[in-house]
C-alpha cells in the first residue's frame, strides 16, 4: 500500500518570500509523483510530475520539486511568492502497477501575505 | 477544446432525493474517476472505470452509483443512501499507460438540507 504525507495543512508565506511545501510518500515499489494546485471552487491542475529521469523537476508558474529516494520525499519549491500563488496543494503518488490510480495527500493550503 | 466538463457548477437537493451528477470528456481518455472532497480531508476516491461498461468501487462507494456506458461519460449518482452527501464532487480521466496523470474537470458543489 502506498500513502502520502502533507506535512502542515496550512502554510503561510509573505510575497516574495520562498514557498516550501512538504510531501513525504510511502511506497513499495518505484514511485511516480505528482502535485497539483487548485484555486477555489475548481478542479485540480497538474503542476508538475516525476515518472523517471532527473530528480529535479520544473513545471508550470515557476515551481519545481526534487525526488529525494533516500528521504522519500517530493517537496515542492518556489523561489518567490506571488499573491496569485495563494491556493491548495496537493501531492500524490502512483506507481508501475497502480494502473492509473493516484493516492493523495491530505492538501496543503498556501496563503501569501502582501 | 478538449477538456473534462462537469455539471452543474451547483446543485441543491432535499434530502431523500437522489441526484445524478454529470460527466463528460472528449480527450478520448480510456479511463474515468469519481472523487469526493470535503474541508481538511483530500480527495476520496468513489468509483472508478477503466473501460466502457465496467467500474469498480472505490474507498467510500457506499450510498453512490455509476455508470459507464459511453466512453465519453461517467455520471455519478448520489442516492438518498448516502448519510452525508455535502461535498465537492470531482470527476478525472486519464488515458492507459498515463502513469497515474489525471485530467481533472471544474466539479460539482452538491448540498443536501
């Protein structure tokens, strides 16, 4: 079984300042790792993934995560706040025969303060 | 353009009714999800269906039913079995070998008084 953890449901940063938003995971085998935002009263967005390769991912509004196999870690990172960053996050696992499915993580709020 | 839709945006319901919340995709996405979310809680995952004209249940199906008759759509319908319906409804979909990336639709804010 697999499972994800958000540590620090509630996160608060000033604009400009670093956005850090932790994620440990547990799986057995190889994982694929995910996080997505979501802005009020919306679905979720898939901000960035890793399957394979690079530990160090980019994805979309400036932010980028790091697989850390040792610490089974996904944290996500953003040099920067910006007010429009204030959303929820959340991190989510799957793996090679998960078919498809995701385990989540219980969300990590962000606000950003001006 | 392509995209998941769901509707309505809102829905407002007498308790002991049930009501069907609809789903569409035209990514031509083999697979569909149903998740549930409430405040602190995460998503939840209901139903799901890898193929047309089969699904399975989830961690919370009790008082929820599907069905897949299209590829297209995956409605979902909460019945009056269902002892606390009031939830943000989220429907996925994914194409096979996607390795776990979902394509989320907009959701369904359903409340039940």
């Amino acid at each position: 079984a697999q499972s994800v953890t958000q540590l620090g449901s509630h996160v608060s940063v000033s604009e400009g300042a670093l956005v850090l938003l932790r994620c440990n995971y547990s799986s057995s085998v190889p994982p694929y790792l995910f996080w997505y935002v979501q802005y009020p009263n919306q679905g979720l967005q898939l901000l960035l993934k890793y399957t394979t390769g690079a530990t160090l991912v980019k994805g979309i509004n400036g932010f980028e995560a790091e697989f850390k196999k040792s610490e089974t870690s996904f944290h996500l990172t953003k040099p920067s706040a910006h007010m429009s960053d204030a959303a929820e996050y959340f991190c989510a696992v799957s793996h090679n025969n998960a078919g498809n499915m995701l385990t989540f993580g219980g969300g990590t709020r962000l606000m950003v303060k001006p | 353009d392509g995209g998941i839709t769901q509707s309505p945006k809102y829905l407002f319901r007498k308790e002991g009714q049930n009501v069907t919340l609809s789903c569409e995709q035209n990514l031509n996405h083999d697979a569909m999800y149903w998740y549930r979310q409430d405040p602190g809680q995460g998503l939840r995952l209901i139903y799901y269906s890898q193929i047309v004209n089969d699904f399975q249940k989830g961690d919370i199906a009790e008082g929820y039913s599907v069905s897949r008759e299209k590829k297209e759509s995956f409605p979902l319908t909460v019945t009056s079995a269902q002892k606390n319906p009031t939830a943000f409804y989220l429907c996925a979909s994914t194409l096979t070998g996607a390795l776990g990336e979902q394509y989320f639709g907009p959701g369904t804010r359903l409340t039940v008084t």
